[in-house]
C-alpha cells in the first residue's frame, strides 16, 4: 500500500494526494484499480477522485486505460526551491560541458533511499540509458547514485545496503564491495559504475557541494558514455571543473 486513507474522516485532500502518491519509480502507469489499492481507497472514490485530477491535468490516461502522472504535475514539482535553483544554477555549466563531450550528462539529488535526476542531456553519441527528468532510480547501481550514498546519513547507507537489487548482472550486491566502492569515493572525489543499471552503458560522477569544496555535497553531477576503459581521467577533470563552477555559483 502506498498509504491508508480509507480511515473515516479522512479529507477530499488527503485522499487525493493518496492517489497521487500511489505512483512512484517502480510504478509509473497504473489502471484504476491499482491505484485505489495503493492508495487504500474504495474504487468508487478513487474512481471520482481520479476523474477530478484527469480533467484538471494532474493525472493523464492513457488509450489503453492506464493513468499517468500528468506534465502539469510534473512542471509544479520542478518549482521546489531547491530543484529549481540547482538547475538554473547549473544550466550553463552543463551546456558547455555537453558541447564539449556530445554525451548524457546527469544532476541529481538524494530523495530519501533513491537518487532523483533533475536533468538530463543528451546528444547523437549518447548511450542508451533508461533516466528521465523526474525518474528515481537505485543509488547502488547509478554514477549519481552512488556519489549521493557516499555522502548521505549512516541510517540512509545502512537501509539501501539492506535492500540491494539487481538491476543487471554487474549491479553491485555485496554490501561489503559497496561499502569499499563509497569509501573509495569519498576518498578519490568521484563514482563509476560499468553497466550496472544498463547493459552497454557506463558513467563517471562526481559531488557539487554547496558554498565551494569544503561545502556540503548538495548534488552529483555524472557523464555516461559506453566504456570507461580510455578517456576516464579525462572525463572525471572535465566533470570536476564543471562541478566546481556549480558549487561556486551555488554561494
């Protein structure tokens, strides 16, 4: 259940959002009657609920009868301070960075046990990679990802080394070898991962830190490219410096 609000007394406003919050990163499309079990509502009410928010364009459905979140949602979440003043911020940094290498170049933000991507560009010699703005994927598995694990609270690094997937078979799954990988993050400055969230896909990230380089890691900042095995320093300096012209920027 992604949450219980069929308790009486319930608001037209909480079990609203109930439905919204029925769709997560593993459960982007959903028919109606999903939705009213994750959200814990009778089907008839989610069925009236989920009309409203269809018609005022938070939800979308599909022509085969499944419901989507819908752009409109989507555009207001990209307003949340913090999202929206990062990616200003590092707008032109990853543009020059993106004419310079024609690769997807990733920002992204810890969002409770999963990495959130903020942005995403991508060019003709870009790999490809299941990522979308607004996706949440696995920090385990994900150059972003694991920059964020690296960086995050004991309780957030304990419960993801509690429940590693595997997404492909080169996805990390010893919490003993991740553990090794994120100490080696924090302590060489950046993360890699070799198709271990997509097959034929391979990436490089690094921290932006908020305030300069002694500063808080606030973001990551990840190229993907399809193999690590020439140009990786190369990559990791041009990520770096525009990493560090973020964090600067970022006061």
């Amino acid at each position: 259940m992604a949450g219980n609000t069929s308790t009486p007394g319930a608001t037209v406003v909480s079990r609203a959002l109930s439905l919204l919050f029925a769709f997560d990163e593993r459960h982007p499309r959903l028919t109606l009657t999903q939705v009213a079990e994750r959200a814990g509502l009778p089907l008839p009410t989610a069925h009236r609920l989920v009309g409203e928010l269809v018609a005022g364009g938070a939800l979308v459905k599909r022509p085969d009868g499944d419901y989507v979140v819908g752009r409109r949602l989507w555009r207001v979440g990209l307003l949340a301070p913090a999202e929206t003043g990062l990616r200003e911020v590092a707008a032109p940094f990853l543009n020059d960075l993106h004419a310079a290498t024609r690769a997807t170049l990733h920002l992204a933000v810890r969002d409770r046990h999963e990495v959130l991507y903020l942005e995403r560009l991508s060019g003709r010699t870009s790999v490809p990679v299941v990522s979308t703005v607004g996706t949440r994927l696995p920090m385990h598995t994900t150059g972003v990802g694991k920059v964020m694990l690296a960086h995050a609270p004991d309780d957030v690094v304990e419960q993801v080394l509690a429940n590693l997937t595997r997404v492909t078979p080169y996805s990390v799954t010893s919490p003993g070898r991740l553990q090794e990988q994120l100490a080696a993050v924090r302590r060489d400055g950046y993360a890699t991962t070799v198709e271990e969230m997509t097959l034929g896909a391979c990436s490089v990230a690094v921290p932006i830190r908020a305030g300069g380089s002694q500063g808080p890691v606030v973001a990551a900042l990840g190229i993907v490219v399809p193999s690590l095995k020439r140009g990786r320093d190369r990559l990791v300096t041009a990520l770096q410096v525009a990493a560090q012209g973020i964090s600067r920027s970022l006061g």
